[in-house]
C-alpha cells in the first residue's frame, strides 16, 4: 500500500534497536480516514474468506481491527493482556513475550466469543518477532475456529515473525513490507505488486 508507505517515510520516526514510531497516525493518534482506507485495503484482500470476526490484541490493534470488521458487517474481539474484575476465568489464554515492552504477559479472551464455526482474521498494527500473532493463533486454535489469515499494517521483513509464520502455512498481507531501517532514521520497503 503506498499511501501507508509514504506515510510512514513522512511521519514514522527509526529509534535505536529497530524500533519504529508510527504514533502520529497509528497507535498513539489515530488519523481516522487514512484508518478507513486501511480497513478498505484488508476488506479487499480477504473478502472471498466468509470473515465472522475479526480478532486482534488490546491496544495498538484495535483502532484497525474496528475498521476492517466494519468492512465485513461482523464484530471484532480483542485478547486482553490483564486479567480484570470483569473478565471471567472461562478464557482461552496464550502466553506472549513482547519485544517492545521487554515482558511477558498472558492475552485472554473470554470463550463465549470464539469458537469452532468462526472463520477468524487477525488484524495487527505490526508484525516483528511474530509473539503476538502466534498468541493470537494460539487463541484461536483452542477456541477450535477457523484462522482465515492475518493482516498487518507494518511488517519488519529483517525480523523474523513473519517468515516464521508463513512457513505454517498461513496466509498473512502486510500492507508496507520494511526491508531495512537504519539508526539514521533511512526505511526501505520490500517492492510489493500493486
């Protein structure tokens, strides 16, 4: 998606350690049509896959995850990362590793809202290491469903994550591929058809 290219070389920022920062438009503030066009985007790379939910991990994913699934007509779920008053032990529950934060945590989500006739798509904002989108897979392959694919906003191809899941054999659309990033703030994209 070149739009979300450009928009990353205008307003992303390279931190040390392959970190980069998209919270002008992404996940910190949200630009809202740009979001919309995304969620367009997901709709048409997977709308031949019968979607019922969309599934994605609190809180960078959610302002995505809303778009795409008003796309499909169907609701989204997000995993929660802590256990609260409000959330009853009845959960499927994987154990995730977070590169950005530097801890573990457990994402849950309550059983009722998942189960073996959903036909799952898991959206995230990124895709680096992969913890999360294999917490996310774990999720679903307790709760029985169907995992249909997962869509990414922005993948680190120089990460792993993404090579490790397509190698089991699932289906997963970055929409901007990053090859490289360097300390000096330089991004290059992997060139994708349009």
């Amino acid at each position: 998606m070149k739009s979300l290219e450009e928009k990353i070389l205008q307003d992303g920022k390279v931190f040390p350690g392959g970190v980069l920062k998209v919270g002008s438009f992404l996940n910190h503030q949200i630009d809202v049509p740009f979001m919309i066009e995304i969620g367009k985007e997901f709709y048409r790379l997977f709308k031949d896959e019968q979607i019922t939910k969309v599934l994605t991990i609190e809180t960078s994913g959610i302002a995505i995850a809303v778009v795409c699934a008003e796309q499909f007509h169907v609701p989204v779920v997000f995993a929660k990362k802590h256990q609260t008053k409000n959330l009853t032990n009845d959960c499927y529950v994987a154990h995730i590793h977070s590169y950005t934060h530097g801890n573990d945590y457990e994402a849950r989500v309550e059983k009722q809202f998942l189960n073996e006739h959903d036909r799952v798509l898991v959206i995230d904002d990124f895709l680096a290491n992969g913890a999360a989108l294999e917490g996310l897979m774990e999720i679903i392959r307790q709760s029985g469903a169907h995992l249909a694919g997962c869509g990414i906003a922005i993948e680190k191809v120089f990460q792993e994550g993404g090579k490790r899941i397509r190698e089991k054999g699932v289906r997963v659309e970055s929409l901007a591929m990053i090859s490289e990033m360097t300390d000096d703030g330089k991004i290059t994209f992997v060139e994708q058809d349009a």
